[in-house]
C-alpha cells in the first residue's frame, strides 16, 4: 500500500520530526548568536538563559499534558500568581513553616485544575472558555487575598535561598547553578515519565487521540480529564513556588501572559494543537528556543519590543508546521 | 434447548425525528453464531449499541444469563461479557496496536499507575498468535491500512473473552482472505460457547457462518429462523416487507442527449487513478463498487473538494478549472455528500437559509444586506416542488427527518441553478418509505434535463436508477455496463476485480 520509503519515515512520528527541527533550531540560534556577539557564552549570560527558561518551562511542561490530551488551558499564568500569594500568605503572613507554604502553593495550583478538569468534563465547558474564565478568577483572588499589595520574604531568606541558592555550586565550586534550574529538569524528568510510563499518560494521549474511542472502551473519560488538567495546575502551583523564590516576594500583578509563552514552548517542540501528539523533551526544547531567542536578541539590542514580535512569528512558524505535517499524512 | 444468554424484549428507542425501535425483540444463545439483518435503517446496529450499553432504551428489557440487567455505558457491558466491534472504526491512530487494544485495561507495573508496556505487548502477541494474526503489536495504528485496522478491533473485542461478541459489519472492508480468516475465528468462539451476533449487508455470508437469522425491519422485530430452513429470498421480503421484484425501473432513454460533463484521466493519490468517464443531459450514471473503491474521491475531486494531481474536466465540452467547489458550482456541479449533517447542511439553521446558502450571493442587495423577500419565495418554491415536509421555512434542519434533509440539500443546489449533480449515497440513513421518495425525486431531476451521478453501495438502488453503471475498484473504473446488461453478479465482478498491482 505505501512505499518502503513512506514506511521507513512513518517510523518518525511527525512530533518527532518537529521536535527533530526544534532542536536543531535551538543549536542554530545559538552558533548565530555566539558569533554574532562575544558576549552570548559566557557562563553569567548562560545561567541567565538557564534562569529565563526556569519559570516557564515548569508552567509548559504542565500545559504539554493538557495540550496532548486535546484541551487547553489558558489559566496557568495567574493560577501561578495565586499559587505564588498562597505560599507568601502562608509563609510571611501567617508564620507556617516555609515547607508548609511551598507545599500549599503547589495545592493551590492543583485545586485550580480540578476546578478547570470538573467545568469541562463534568460542566462540558469548552477548556478555551472554562480556563479563560478561571485565569479571571485566579488573577482576582490573587488581588484580594494579598490586598493588592506584594508579599515579601524577608524573614524567610529561605524560601529565596532554595530556588537561587546552588547545590551544585556548593560541591563543585565555580559551577553555580541555582537550584531553580534543577527543579525545571527534575520536574521535566517526573512529567516525561509520567506521560511515557503511567496510565496518566497513556490516557493523556488516548482523549487527544479519538476521545470517543475511549470512551467506547470503557475508560472513564471525565475522570482522566481532571486528573490531566490537574497535573497541569500542580506544575502551575509549582511555577508559583518557583516565581515567588525567585522574586523574594509574591507578586499579585504579575503572571498575565505566561501561558501564553508556556502554550508557544509545547507547541514549538512539536506538541500538536490538536492532540494524541507531543513530548516533554520537546517542550523543553520549546522553553529553551523562547529564552534563548530573546536573550540573543536582547544581546544584539534588538529593542524589547521586537522581540516580541520576533517570538510571535516563530509560534506562528511552529503551527504552521504542525498542520502542514498533518496535511500530509492525511 | 441451549442455554439462552441475552434475551431482549419490548425495547424502544427514539432519536429526535426517528422513533428508531418499536418493541423490538433479540435473543442470543451460548455457542450460536446469530445473524441480524435487515435494510439501512432498520434498527439493527441501534439495538446492538443498546445491548452494549452505548445507547438506553426507553423502555424494554434485558435479561442477561436469566437475569435482569441495566447497562448505563460499555463499562457495564464489558463487565458482563458483552463486547462490540463497531462499524466504524473506534480507534485511537496516535497509539499503538498494543496500546489501543489493551486501552483501560494496561497491564501495571509494581508500582500504582505505571504501565508494564512489556508485558503489553506480549500480551498482544499472544492475543494475535491464538488468532493467527500477523501484526508487530508496537506499530502505530494511524500508519495502518484499514483492514488492519479493522483486524485490530476484532482483535480487541477478541481480548475480552466475551460471552458474547457483536460484530457490526465486520466484514466491509476486508479481503475474501481476511474474512475467512474472520469466520474461522468466530467458528473457534461459537465451538467455545461464545454467543456470536453477526450484523451484515452480505446476505450470502449468512449461510456460511450463521445457525440462526432474525430479520429486522423498520425498528421492529420481524422473524427468527434456522438458517439452515431459510431461503435467501425470503430472508430478502421480509426484509423489505414486500416481494423486491414489484417495482420494474423505469428509465427514460438518454442515449442520445448532449454531453455535459466529462471527465478525462483524472488521478488524486492511490483513491483516484486514471478515471475516465463521460455523463450526459437527463441520465443517472452510477457509481458502484465495494467501501473504499475511490467513488467518494471521485466525486470530491470531480468537485474540487480535493484538488486532482492531474486529469482535465470538461463541462458542456469546454475544459474548465475546478480548483476549489466554488468553481465547481459556478460551473453548475453540486455535490450532495453522503454525510449530510457533516457536510451538506447547517444543522442549526433554517430551512430557508439552508436553501439559499449557495447561492446566496444572488439574493444580496444594496450594501450587502440579504434580500429576504426574494429568498424567502425561492426557497418556498423548493419546498413546494419538492414537497418538502417542513412545518415552516423557520424550522430548524436538525428538527427534519433524514429523507427531508436530503431534500433541503437537493433544494439548495437546484436555487443554485446546478445542472450535474453528484449524489453521494443519496438514501443511506433514510427510512423505506423516503427512499421511494428519493428515487422519485432523482428520475424527475433526470427527466428535466439535469444530468445526474449517483455514488451507491447499494447495487439493487444502483441497478434500479442507473442508466449506466461505472464499476470501481481499487481507485480505477473496471467496467462500464449499460442498464440492460448489468447484474448484481456482473457489477460485483467489475467491483473485486482488481487491476494489477501497481
């Protein structure tokens, strides 16, 4: 039926193929910058990209589960906030242990997916309109419970300590990697296996493949479906922990506009808009083509407000290479 | 007498505008291979989806090994050892062969929710070896063929070690090789006590593989009977509730009109090679051959829904460039698909929307305003016509019956002042007494000078409309028969002929 050589490339499924060209976008980009300016590899510009992509690539590697199973969550930069308000209320405010207000931060993001997984499957609302209105909800509690006002760390060098101090740097000295940047492979390496090795995973990729097939086999739907936007807010919950360390402080205006960064780095790394397709390596390198652009602009002098531009571009790139795959497989 | 397994009594079902079981009656036994037939529309796959707990009755029961049973969703089903393979493909092409199969039921590892996906795919192997399937377990199924893909959910329903199998026109799409391959499986489950229930379009499989035959009609029950005493041809009247061979076809002679439309050597990838053919004033020229033959692809490329790779479309002997349906209607093509709701209609609008929409730019006045005067007559003229049965112009489509919506379709295209018009399936999911209407409905366009090509897997439609008859196979046209000299054997001939391998 199709030819040997449609066969041997069949055995690239076409993310990996994305994911393929992502990375070999990544390595371009930073031979052209690092030639373009002396200053692009030195090891103080290198954690800075390492830092830049910290943030976002937890919040993206959340959103991947999400995207893959077909749905989309638009909340996961404020629900970051209030998860970030949380952890200061906790800590600052009300004198908890600072591991009780890190592991309050990261349920609160939780919570807000099992309210955002119960509209949508329970409720039928579309997740375009059901996580819209919760990045609302969120970014409104965030201002209320802090009283528009930012919560600082001052008591607690800790909570900063934890995401820029460096382990790393403390045993092999001259080599500071802060901590935050461990966190993002760590919790890369959890979402790879659980999207690869658990039936999370497998059921994150059966809904965005053909719901109705599952469903016909006897999986219960709704229930996968708040457990993966759920996986995805806990990972929002963590990126408000993380923000919050990094920051000294909960800041309740921020957080507007990550997801949309967050949602560009799934897609960029080969993660289909229209689900069953995509991978955490992926999205990594997605997180790291966003950072990396946008520091080698940022180096070049490229003004701030073209670089804005530039990343736009390159998203509308990604899914334009997405469906172009599609078409031709179909 | 064997030991019953299902029995289901007195079930209803209606679907908005279908009232699609009227106490309907099914029973099952262990280790009998039962045949459920009837027409398109006749309730079969309806009660089967009941009985799988993808549908709820309205009323009825079912009693499952002597007892009552409810069944809210497959789960249930599943449970009891009732397992379906579906007419269409129920599959998820971005997983594996493996992953699809065992879907909700994945072997774990030691520890909570990790998957074991070695001991999956052998699992699967072994599942395929007891069949004497041949299929690497880890290939994805979106890169199958369709037969493989349809091995994959017999193989899947297989896995379950049902009580009881449903198999929903299993047999479609697959070789003669793969079905008796198929048949052998399920002679293996009846020789294990499995009850076996075999819903087919192919009356001849019937006594190949079945013991028992009930024959539905209309959403009612109509007969049970050993297939052993059955004739086919009474299986056939009961089925149609009427001797078949009542209404002669009359065709009016169109040997001798103007060409209106032809085409020459039109290719699109492997579905449409090299078809040639020619359609004249006032004739219906229909497209027969097996599911996947490549007549759908035809007619889209022949529409411009898919662009040909080559070829050359004549129109009135004027070659013309059809490269997206605009140009196909502003060359008076219209396309009825066979998937109305889909692709021909707007559900959610009005019958006098739905009318105008292809022509709507005809009825646009000063400032893009619509003038509703004007479509409100046109599409009053469609519905009286045609004898559209609408309450009002104001209905909404969805609100119609299968047969009225094809009607809709046929209105809109005649305001658009088409003059070839291609039908895709024109009566699939349409009551009996509609199809008449139909047919009635294609002879009168026909005879008012349209020109006409009917897609039909139905070859007692096709011999009853067609003034000629285009035979497919494997995206090549393999005969051309004049009415006269067609039969079903003769079209089935053309239609599993295949051309060399290419």
């Amino acid at each position: 039926m199709t030819s040997p050589l449609a066969r041997s490339l069949a055995v690239f499924r076409s993310d990996a193929i994305q994911r393929l060209l992502a990375f070999g976008a990544l390595i371009v980009m930073i031979i052209v910058f690092s030639v373009a300016s002396p200053n692009f590899l030195q090891f103080n510009n290198i954690i800075g990209i390492l830092l830049a992509t910290a943030i976002n690539g937890v919040l993206a590697l959340g959103v991947t589960f999400v995207i893959i199973s077909g749905g989309i969550d638009l909340s996961i930069g404020t629900v970051m906030t209030l998860s970030a308000v949380i952890t200061g209320v906790l800590i600052t405010n009300m004198d908890l242990p600072v591991p009780v207000g890190i592991v309050g931060g990261i349920l609160t993001g939780g919570l807000a997916g099992v309210a955002n997984g119960i509209l949508i499957a329970r409720f039928h609302i579309p997740p375009f309109i059901a996580t819209l209105g919760m990045l609302n909800v969120a970014k409104g509690f965030a201002l209320v419970i802090s009283g528009l006002k930012p919560i600082y760390f001052n008591d607690t060098p800790e909570v900063n300590q934890s995401a820029m101090g460096s382990l790393i740097g403390s045993l092999i000295p001259g080599l500071a990697i802060p901590n935050i940047v461990l966190v993002l492979f760590g919790a890369a390496l959890v979402a790879s296996l659980v999207l690869s090795k658990t039936v999370l995973g497998r059921f994150t990729f059966a809904l965005g493949s053909n719901e109705e097939a599952a469903r016909l086999s006897g999986v219960s739907v709704d229930r996968w479906k708040i457990a993966v936007y759920t996986t995805c807010g806990l990972f929002a919950g963590l990126a408000g922990v993380l923000i919050a360390a990094r920051l000294n402080s909960a800041q309740p205006a921020l957080g507007q506009g990550y997801e949309l960064d967050a949602i560009a780095a799934a897609v960029i790394g080969g993660t289909s808009l229209s689900g069953g397709e995509g991978s955490i390596l992926g999205t990594v390198i997605g997180a790291f083509i966003i950072s990396t652009l946008t520091n080698g602009l940022r180096i070049l002098s490229v003004p701030q407000e073209w670089q804005i531009v530039v990343t736009g571009g390159i998203v509308i790139l990604a899914v334009y290479l997405d469906v172009v795959r599609r078409r031709q497989r179909a | 007498m064997a030991d019953l397994l299902v029995e289901m009594a007195g079930i209803e079902k209606r679907f908005p505008g279908v009232h699609a079981l009227e106490d309907a009656r099914f029973e099952l036994r262990a280790g009998e291979v039962h045949a459920l037939v009837g027409e398109n529309g006749a309730g079969k796959s309806t009660l089967m989806k009941i009985l799988a707990g993808i549908y709820q009755p309205d009323a009825g029961s079912i009693r499952f090994r002597d007892q009552e049973v409810v069944i809210p969703n497959p789960r249930a089903a599943q449970q009891l050892g009732i397992s379906i393979i579906h007419q269409e493909l129920n599959l998820m092409p971005h997983l594996t062969v493996a992953q699809n199969i065992f879907i909700g039921r994945e072997p774990r590892a030691r520890l909570p929710f990790v998957l074991d996906d070695r001991a999956l795919n052998a699992r699967t192997r072994a599942l395929f070896e007891s069949l004497h399937l041949r299929m690497d377990p880890r290939r994805r199924v979106g890169d199958l063929a369709v037969a493989e893909q349809q091995m994959v959910e017999i193989a899947k329903a297989l896995s379950f070690n049902a009580a009881v199998l449903i198999m929903d026109e299993p047999t479609a799409a697959l070789t003669d090789t793969e079905i008796g391959e198929l048949f052998r499986i399920i002679r293996q489950l009846r020789e294990n006590g499995v009850g076996v229930v075999h819903i087919s379009h192919r009356l001849e499989e019937l006594k190949q593989i079945s013991d028992r035959v009930t024959v539905m009609r209309d959403g009612r029950y109509v007969a049970t009977l050993p297939t052993a005493e059955a004739r086919l041809e009474q299986v056939i009247s009961m089925m149609v509730g009427r001797t078949i061979f009542e209404e002669a076809s009359e065709i009016p002679e169109a040997a001798n009109e103007e060409i209106v439309l032809e085409v020459r050597h039109l290719n699109r990838g492997r579905m449409v090679r090299d078809v040639s053919f020619d359609l004249r004033r006032g004739e219906i020229l229909g497209f027969a051959g097996l599911v996947g033959a490549g007549r759908t692809e035809v007619a889209r490329a022949v529409f411009g829904a898919d662009r040909a790779d080559s070829g050359e479309i004549l129109v009135h002997g004027t070659p013309v460039r059809i490269a997206s349906p605009s140009d196909a209607v502003r060359h008076g093509i219209g396309y009825l698909s066979e998937d109305r709701k889909r692709y021909g209609l707007a559900l959610g609008m009005d019958v006098e929307s739905n009318i105008v929409l292809a022509s709507l730019r005809r009825f646009v006045g000063w400032l893009g305003s619509i003038n509703t005067r004007l479509t409100r007559s046109a599409s009053q003229r469609q519905v009286t016509n045609l004898a559209i049965k609408t309450p009002s112009l104001r209905q909404k489509v969805r609100n119609l019956s299968g047969g009225t919506q094809q009607k809709v379709v046929v209105g809109k295209w005649l305001t658009a002042d088409t003059e070839i018009l291609i039908f895709d399936e024109p009566t699939r999911g349409i009551d009996i007494g509609a199809k008449s209407e139909i047919y009635r409905l294609l002879n009168d366009l026909a005879r008012d000078g349209k020109a006409i090509i009917m897609i039909s897997s139905e070859l007692p439609e096709i011999l009853r409309m067609s003034h000629r008859i285009v035979v497919m196979c494997e995206g090549r046209i393999t005969g051309v028969l004049a009415s006269a000299d067609a039969t079903q054997e003769a079209i089935m001939g053309y239609a599993t002929q295949r051309p060399a391998a290419a």
